[in-house]
C-alpha cells in the first residue's frame, strides 16, 4: 500500500461516513415525524351567536318572555338598547307596580330610564389597573371578580332606591307586618368561596 | 291590605311567570341556550395577580353535578369580545374552541367581521393550547405572556335563585330569607380561563357611568359552527 494509496483509502473513509451520517439524519428526521406527525387541526367555518352576556341577570331579570330572552341573545349589544330599552322600564316599573309602588330613583341617583338604558347595553366594563370591584360602595362597575355578589349589587339598584334598602322588609306603619318585602339582598354571601390568588384562581372542582 | 298584596303578587306572578327563570346569572336564561353546549353561565374579568394583567373568566354548562362528565362541545366557539372606544362593537377577540382533548385559543386581534357571526383566523399573531382538565389538578399553559386554563370547575357563583322565583312566583310575599340558601353550593362548571397583558388589550375610553375611570368594555358569546 503506497502513501497515496492510504490517502485515497482516508478520502473513501470520509466520503463513506459523510454518507452514514447523512443517512443518519435522514433517517432521525423519518423518526421524528413518524413520532410526532403534524396535527392538522380544522378551524374551518362560520361560528353563529347563540348566546351572549356582559353583565350578570341582565336578560334574566329583564326579559319578561322566553321570545325576549331568546331575541336577547342573538342581539349585538350596539342594538340592544334600541330593541330593548323600553321594554326593560316597562318591566321594571311593572316589578314596582305590583307591589303599589314606583321605581325611586336609586344609589346612583339614576332614574328608571337612564338606569334600563345603562342595563339593556349587555356589556362588562373593565379598568385596567384599577383595582376590581363591580360595586363596593365607592367604586362602580370596574370589572367582576369571582367573589362580587353581584346579586345583591343588581337588587340594590333596581330595587333599594335612594338609600339601597327601600325593599328589606320594613315595617313603616307598625302593623306587624312588612310593608315591602325584602328584594334587596338574597341573603346569601360569597363567604363559601375561596378562590385561589393565583392562576387559574378558580377552586378545583366538587368531586362525587 | 294582605288581600291587595297577594292581588299583586299574582300580578307579579303573571308578568313574570311565563317560563321565565329570573336572574340566575346568565345560569338557566333563556329556553333556546338552557342545557345546551352553548349555554354561557358567568362571565368575569378582573385585575389579576400581576396588576398589569387582566383575567377573563368565561363559564359554560352550570349547575354540573359532581362526576358529571360534560365536556366543551368542539362546534361551540367561546368569543370574549373587547371594545376600546365605546361604540358597543367588538375592536378585539379572543376565541377558543376544543379539539381532541385540548382548547386552542387565538388572539387578542382585530376580526375580519364584528357581529353574529365569527370566524378563526388560524394565522393571527397570538396563539395558545392547554389540555382540558377534568380533575381537581389543573393544568395551565403560557404563550407570549398570556397564560391559558379550560376544565372543569367549582362554580364560584352564589345565588338563592329558589327563592326568587319563588318571589316572582307570588309564593313568597316577605321576599327573599335571611340567611337565604345558595342553590350553586356543590355545583361544578366548565370553565375558560385567559390572564392576558394589558398592553394586548387595546384602548380604554372614560366610564359611561360618568366615574372618570378608564375602561373597557367586555362580553362573551357562544356561537355554533353553521
């Protein structure tokens, strides 16, 4: 075997390995896709509206049929106040009327039309940055967290009047029994809730 | 005067009485969306552990006994539509829809139409997937600073829904009970959860209600695949 001989031998050698390896690859790549084929996903389509919320009891509350609450949800909510405003104050006046009284002006100071034109627009208002309370008192509608009774917070605005407690069972001319009954609180609390402070906040569920 | 008050009770009653279930959320709303795939229970949204981020929080399928094995309905789209400027229009959507165990999520981006109806455009520039849990563990993913959750729940809402309708019913003239009981205590739901930057989420404009705080508005919608 000369010296060239040996080297032409080398060259082979490389050449031949810079062939397994190609193959190598060729064959990791068939590995991987055979491993991990590519998912082909189908988002296709047009998606319909069937339903659609802002605010919590809105169409619930105000609708005072099941065609309204079915029509409510497959309006956009920039349609909304126009299709529904009205009817949402007839409802509402209608709430007072039975028993004998008249929607008051409430804690916001809002009257039964501005308050069912705010309403009928089923939309959430959210302040980045701004601590979250859909009402505590001071603050208004800056979100909703998991644990706002937000019940409490509608019935206390459609019902409560000026001071928040027109309907909470008073007794007034102390004949022993309520004048109004109490619509300004259910008397239920969130104090059963306990979300997490961290993602995804929401308690692991009930198991049987 | 006991007489007057159950006259209008009754009246309370025929005004309301109509299939209506009142106030449940939107938990039990309206007959065409009650006990279907595409039944939007609760929606919430607030400032979440980082102060820069907003949650949102989009409930489907309440009142689920425990063991319940309800899943996402794969032709049911999930939308939380944002609006900047105060027009009631949606500038924003984050969607998310089921396929094969996991929910895949895009945006927040600007969609192609506003309105009804909605499509997914695969291509927008922020996307997510998280396998659906269905246990008390929950797994949770993070994609461009959003970070994504869907499974199964407790249903944080409280109500005495029972008794409201019986108020409305005209079957209970004193209202509501003190302490009232909450019909969602033991209940689960399927639930959506999305914490994205505030930088992602557009503009804000000043409160309708007059407060000077800046804002955007929020909603959710289900919507079928046609």
């Amino acid at each position: 075997m000369t010296d060239s001989m040996k080297l032409i031998n080398l060259k082979n050698i490389s050449a031949a390995l810079v062939i397994v390896i190609g193959f190598a690859s060729c064959s990791s790549d068939d590995d991987a896709i055979a491993i991990d084929p590519p998912v082909v996903v189908d988002f296709s389509g047009t998606f319909s509206q069937e339903d659609q919320m802002g605010r919590p009891g809105i169409n619930t509350v105000f609708s005072a049929t099941p065609d309204i609450e079915n029509s409510f949800n497959v309006t956009i909510p920039s349609e909304q106040g126009a299709a529904f405003q009205s009817l949402f104050e007839t409802q509402l006046a209608g709430l007072h009327g039975a028993f004998g009284v008249s929607y008051e002006n409430n804690i916001l100071g809002l009257d039964i039309t501005t308050l069912t034109t705010v309403l009928a627009s089923d939309v959430l208002q959210v302040a980045p940055g701004v601590p979250t309370t859909y009402f505590d008192g001071t603050n208004v509608l800056t979100g909703r967290t998991l644990t706002d009774d937000v019940i409490d917070v509608s019935l206390i605005l459609l019902f409560g009047g000026q001071n928040g407690d027109r309907f909470n069972g008073q007794d007034l001319d102390g004949d022993g029994t309520p004048d109004l009954p109490i619509l300004v609180t259910d008397g239920v609390s969130g104090a059963g809730e306990t979300p997490s402070s961290t993602f995804p906040y929401l308690e692991a569920p009930h198991s049987s | 005067m006991n007489k007057i008050r159950k006259t209008n009770l009754f009246i309370i009653g025929g005004l309301l009485s109509i299939g209506v279930v009142l106030m449940a959320a939107d938990h039990i709303d309206a007959p065409a969306v009650v006990g279907t795939t595409a039944d939007i229970t609760d929606l919430y949204a607030f400032e979440g552990a980082d102060p820069d981020n907003t949650v949102f929080v989009a409930n489907v399928q309440g009142l689920l006994a425990p063991g319940s094995s309800a899943t996402f309905d794969e032709n049911v789209l999930v939308e939380i539509n944002i609006d900047n400027d105060g027009d009631l229009v949606e500038d924003l959507v984050i969607q998310a829809i089921p396929r094969g165990g996991i929910m895949y999520f895009f945006g927040p981006y600007e969609p192609s139409q506003t309105g009804l109806n909605s499509v997914i455009d695969e291509d927008t520039q922020y996307l997510g997937q998280v396998a659906i849990s269905s246990g008390s563990s929950a797994t949770t993913s993070e994609a461009n600073g959003i970070s994504y959750f869907a499974g199964l729940r407790e249903d944080p809402f409280f109500f005495d829904s029972s008794q409201f309708n019986a108020i409305v019913g005209g079957m209970a003239p004193g209202g509501f009970n003190n302490p009232g009981n909450d019909d969602f205590d033991g209940t689960n739901v399927l639930s959506i959860v999305i914490e994205v930057p505030n930088s992602l989420l557009g503009g804000t404009f000043s409160h309708p209600a007059g407060t000077g705080v800046e804002v955007f508005n929020t909603w959710a919608e289900a919507k079928r695949k046609q």
